[in-house]
C-alpha cells in the first residue's frame, strides 16, 4: 500500500495520461485531497453567517465565466517545470494565467467537465527564492495551497483574523493571476500541520 505522498505524486502523474478518462480521475482524487486539507478550518468558517455569506458558490473558469459547479474551492498543485509542460499538452495546452512579473509562478487551469477544477503551478526560476520554488525544493510535487473564491478579499480577511486570530500572510491585499486580488493564509490542517489557503477575489467585470 502507497503512503499519502506516494498516491499525491501518481495522481499528478496521471495528469499527463493519454487516457482523458485517467486524468480525470486523477484530477478528482486530488481535488477531494484538497477538500480534506482545508476541512478543519472550512467547517468554523463557513459556520460563520458573514464569512459564508462572501464566499463564490462556484470557481470561476478561465474565460472569466462562473463554472456551473457549485463549489468555492480550487485546488493548486505545485509541480516541476518538466513535468508541467507534460501536463499541459496532455489537457489541449490551455492558456498560461497573466502572473503579476514579481510573483514566482507559470500557472494554467483544468477544468474537467465542471468538476473538480486544479491550478497546475510550476516555478520561473527553478532553484529560486520563490514561493513555488522554495515548495519545491522544500516538499516536491504536492499540493501548495487551496485557493477559495470570495466577493471580497479584505473583508474576508478581516473575520478570519478578527473571528478566527489568523494573521493574514500580506499585511495588504495584492495582485493576484489574471486581474484577481488576493491574499493568503495558513491554517490548521487534519494532519497537524498548516495549509496554505488563497482567499481570490476575481475582476468585477466577472460579478
């Protein structure tokens, strides 16, 4: 039997399958891997009325549109440049997200159908002092952080650290892929350590 980081590394693996049918499995497993990273913080907060009240019923898609899944999270997974592009040609070469020049990130969405919807993260620079890159370095091929979609990024954070005493990773709001805003969080996972959770706010020209 594999252990969580060897399953993790073969359902990035099948990313890149032939088969559409295996990458789709492999898209699922580690979308419901990331659903139960973030479950032990998620249940507090989205028992709070306000906080609930800002988070986007659905992810929003590449061409700006909301997904019909009925979902807030996407999952972001942090691999190698090799196997990055790997990835991308198997799933039709999607676009790469416009990442602000000072952030180390190349990025691309998959979408399966409207299920289970993965950012596939790799580093510019490759050995760097990057977050991508220091993930890499420090962890391998895994999943860096669970991106949750909401209204509005500053006052979801302000419950999170007024309600919950977390403290925001930026003291500010800042540009995030694609004209999002963003900021981050780390937060108590099932395991015992932290997760990274991405509050994104997407463009108003996308309400």
């Amino acid at each position: 039997m594999t252990n969580g980081n060897d399953e993790i590394a073969q359902w990035i693996s099948g990313l890149a399958d032939a088969d559409p049918l295996a990458r789709e499995a492999s898209a699922l497993r580690l979308y419901r891997a990331g659903e139960l990273l973030c479950s032990l913080a998620w249940k507090g907060w989205i028992d709070d009325q306000e906080f609930r009240e800002l988070v986007r019923p659905f992810a929003i898609t590449t061409a700006g549109e909301p997904g019909s899944e009925r979902t807030p999270f996407v999952i972001g997974v942090a691999v190698q440049p090799g196997n990055f592009e790997k990835i991308r040609i198997a799933n039709g070469s999607p676009r790469l997200a416009e990442v602000p020049p000072d952030q180390d990130a190349i990025e691309i969405e998959l979408r399966f159908g409207d299920r289970s919807p993965l950012d596939i993260l790799t580093t510019s620079e490759p050995g760097g002092s990057g977050a991508i890159a220091r993930y890499l370095q420090k962890f391998g091929e895994g999943i860096q952080q669970i991106e949750v979609n909401v209204t509005g990024v500053d006052r979801a954070s302000r419950i999170l650290r007024d309600r919950f005493g977390l403290s925001p990773i930026y003291p500010a709001t800042r540009p995030g892929a694609d004209g999002t805003r963003v900021n981050f969080f780390l937060v108590p996972a099932p395991d015992g350590k932290k997760v990274l959770i991405e509050l994104v706010e997407p463009p108003a020209k996308t309400w």
